[in-house]
C-alpha cells in the first residue's frame, strides 16, 4: 500500500512582521552611537590646547581617537 504525505507549507508570518521593528531598533541604536560620538567630538572642540597638551596629543589624534573608537556591544 502506498503512503502519500501532502504537506503544505505556509510561510510564517513572525519575520516579515518583525522587520519594522528591527528597523526601528537599529535605527535608534545608530542615532544614539552618532549622537554620543557628536557629544565627544564636542568636548574635545572645547578642549584648548593646553589640556590637549597635558594629554599628550594633539587636536587632529583627539578627534581620530573620537571616531575611530569600535562600539562596544
């Protein structure tokens, strides 16, 4: 006797509803990393050259040292 199986596969609909909402999250994670890298850049604009000096670098490393910096997660 034979066995015949029809399965129906129907897509899940739990990722495509997802997608917004990772999107959102993503978006929001991105503006807060701009947002403290912008503050950073800030105080270091406000910095005079002297505490850059006490520092031990100049204003061209402090801003590379401010965006070269890898998010930690």
């Amino acid at each position: 006797m034979a066995y015949a199986n029809t399965t129906i596969n129907t897509p899940n609909g739990r990722p495509f509803l997802a997608r917004p909402f990772v999107a959102i999250g993503n978006a929001l994670s991105t503006l807060a990393e701009a947002v403290s890298m912008a503050q950073a850049a800030t105080r270091v604009a406000e910095m005079s050259d002297r505490e850059l000096e006490e520092a031990g670098m100049d204003r061209a490393e402090a801003i590379e040292a401010v965006f070269s910096v890898e998010p930690q997660r």
